[in-house]
C-alpha cells in the first residue's frame, strides 16, 4: 500500500523526507559501505536539495544517479542533470558521485546499452529513490501513451534502465526522447518517496490511485508500494 504522509507546510514536508532519506542512505553506508539515490527533476524538489545538500553524511561513499532524462545534453536549459546538480551537488553533498544518463548518442534507444553499462557500476538497488508527478500523472519518465511504456512498466523487463519516445503534450514539451529508470529497478529499490505539492496533483494522484489504474503513476503504485510527501 502507498502511505501518504500530510504536511501543513512544505517546509515540514521538506525536514520529514531529508530525515527519512539520511536514514536510508545511513543505513546503505552502514550495511554496504556505499549508498546510492536516485532523484528526480522537476521544480518541486529544489527545497528539499537544498536541504539535503548541508546534511552532515560521508557524501563520499554516496552515489547519486537520474530517475530519468529528457534526451539533451548537458547544460541544456532543460537537461534534468544540469538542474540536479546545479542545486543538490554543491556544498556537503558536492563530494557525492554523480550519475547522469545523457550519452552522445543521437537516440535514448541508441544509448540505452551503454545507460544500463553506466548504472551498472552503482550500488543497486537504490537505497532510496526520489520520484516526482507530473499533472498528466506521469512519473520518472512513463508518460501516458509513451511509445515503451509497456516494457518499461514491465516488472521482468531485466533492465535498469530504458528508453521511451513520449507522446507530444504541454508537459513533455518538445523533448520527447526520454530516458529512464525502469519500473523494475524502482521495485527492487529499498525505499521510494514521491513527492508532490498543490491540491491539484493531489487530486491527479488521488484519482490515480483509487480508479484511474491505467495511468502510470497508478500502474506503479500497484507494483511498488510508495511513500507519498505532500504539503499544499
Ligand atoms: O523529466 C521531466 O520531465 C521532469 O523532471 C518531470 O518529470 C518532473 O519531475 C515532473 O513533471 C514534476 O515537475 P514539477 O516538480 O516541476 O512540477
């Protein structure tokens, strides 16, 4: 079952996911000697980076990959690597490995080999995975009608990481080539938050889960039960 954990206010959304996620990342250290985490674009997280980016954690042994990418290279005004790290990678956390998923590759289809070669050297599963929603209820890259959606929802599709062509839309914007983490390594990940804000994409996400199965989000949290943080 999804569990949803209610704030007043974001910033005590933001203090109760850094503490859950220190504790997570705490325990891979402990258990493995490293720890990896996979985080979402999106503007919602940015107050949380930047909280957890002054945590006092060996960020060392850290590892911090993509949950998914739009097909642009980096320093591209909407490359989900840029955006991460020019907010989370900084102070503490700037001595964390960092993981993208942009190759040279013309095609995520292309790349895709060498994606799931690039996460291959990462501590899997994810000590914790950060998802984000969109209002078309998409999450990582699995967007409603994606040309892949159905493999890479597939929980025995045997990789990490996978490509998707999105159909065009107000939230896809032009970049339709996507790559992202794959449903099966969201479901063997130890623990997994979305985090959501505004009364709008409650009521996405509420739908989603209660009747609306087919969309993405709701086809997710029928295979991986997840922590749900929102705040208004
Ligand atoms: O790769 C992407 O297209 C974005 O990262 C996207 O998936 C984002 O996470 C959600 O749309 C939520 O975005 P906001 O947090 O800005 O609402």
């Amino acid at each position: 079952m999804t569990k949803w954990h209610i704030f007043d206010s974001r910033k005590e959304m933001v203090q109760a996911l850094k503490t859950a996620t220190t504790e997570a990342l705490i325990e891979g250290m402990l258990k493995k000697g490293r720890a990896s985490w996979a985080v979402s674009g999106g503007t919602t997280p940015t107050p949380f980076f930047e909280a957890m980016r002054d945590v006092q954690l060996d960020w060392a042994r850290v590892q911090i990959a993509l949950v998914d990418e739009r097909w642009v290279n980096p320093g591209h005004a909407r490359s989900n690597e840029t955006s991460v790290k020019s907010v989370l990678c900084k102070n503490m956390s700037a001595k964390a490995r960092f993981i993208g998923m942009k190759t040279p590759h013309e095609t995520p289809q292309e790349a895709e080999v060498f994606v799931n070669e690039r996460y291959g050297t990462i501590e899997l599963p994810f000590d914790s995975i950060l998802l984000g929603m969109g209002p078309d209820a998409h999450t990582a890259s699995f967007f409603p009608g994606a040309e892949g959606l159905g493999r890479a929802l597939d929980p025995s599709c045997g990789k990490v990481c996978v490509a998707l062509h999105a159909l065009k839309s107000d939230v896809t914007g032009d970049e339709l080539n996507r790559m992202s983490l794959s449903a099966a390594a969201i479901i063997a990940a130890k623990n997994v938050a979305l985090m959501i804000t505004g009364r709008e994409k409650k009521k996405v996400l509420d739908e989603a889960l209660q009747g609306a199965r087919s969309t993405p989000v709701g086809r997710l949290a029928q295979l991986k039960p997840f922590d749900i943080y929102w705040a208004p």
